[in-house]
C-alpha cells in the first residue's frame, strides 16, 4: 500500500507521514526513515531502525487512530540536516525531527521525537 512520493523539502515529511498514517501504511510511514532512524516513541523509550519503526507503527495502526495535519514552524537547514517541528493542536509540547538529504536530492527523518511535554516544574510565585 505504500506510496511512491518522496520528500523533496522537510517540510514535506509531516505531510506524508499524517497521508500514510490515515491511509494504516505502516510500511509507507516506516520508509519516511532512514534505515537506522531513531524514534522517542513508545513514551521513556526509544525504537531504532526502520524496520522496528514500520513493526511499531504496524501496531498503533491496527487501532485506526485520525492524525490531522498540523501547520510547521520555520524549518531550520544546515547544508544536508534539517531540524522541523510543528505544534500541537492541543498546544501540549511540541514535535521535532532532525532530517537528512538523501543523495538523491530527497530528504527522510533521521531522529524523530514525536512529541515532548516539558517537565519543568512550575516555579511558584514569592
């Protein structure tokens, strides 16, 4: 079921995973990766490599959640890395992603924190 479209800005990965993602492709989302990514997900652990990534996906998927696309804020470009991120739509933390240009001129994720929740305690007022 996975899709040929590849990135070919990095903004262009957050818009394929949330397709693919609606769509149950979990072989799709898995390939917005590359082959030794790593992913902040499941919450305090980490999955590394894209085949642990798709068997993951394979099952949040299964469950059919609705991912909506989220508006990105400013990309951040050194020569073949990327940071992107966008903001819940919830307003609770953030998600970023570290980027690379492949050689073909297209980009997939490398580091995915797919979301974070600050843990700072508030300070009380004195």
């Amino acid at each position: 079921m996975s899709s040929n479209e590849k990135a070919l800005h990095p903004e262009d990965l957050t818009r394929l995973f949330v397709e693919r993602a609606n769509e149950g492709d979990a072989a799709g989302v898995a390939e917005l990766y590359e082959e030794q990514a790593v992913m902040a997900y499941p919450p305090g652990e980490v999955t590394v490599g894209r085949d642990a990534i798709r068997e993951l996906w394979e099952k949040i998927l299964a469950n059919a959640p609705r991912f909506e696309q989220e508006p990105p804020l400013p990309t951040l470009i050194s020569g073949d890395i990327a940071l992107t991120s966008t903001p819940p739509k919830d307003n609770a933390g953030a998600r970023a992603q570290v980027t690379r240009r492949q050689p073909d001129g297209t980009w997939l994720r490398l580091l995915d924190q797919p979301e974070f929740v600050s843990l700072a305690k508030e300070v009380p007022e004195t």
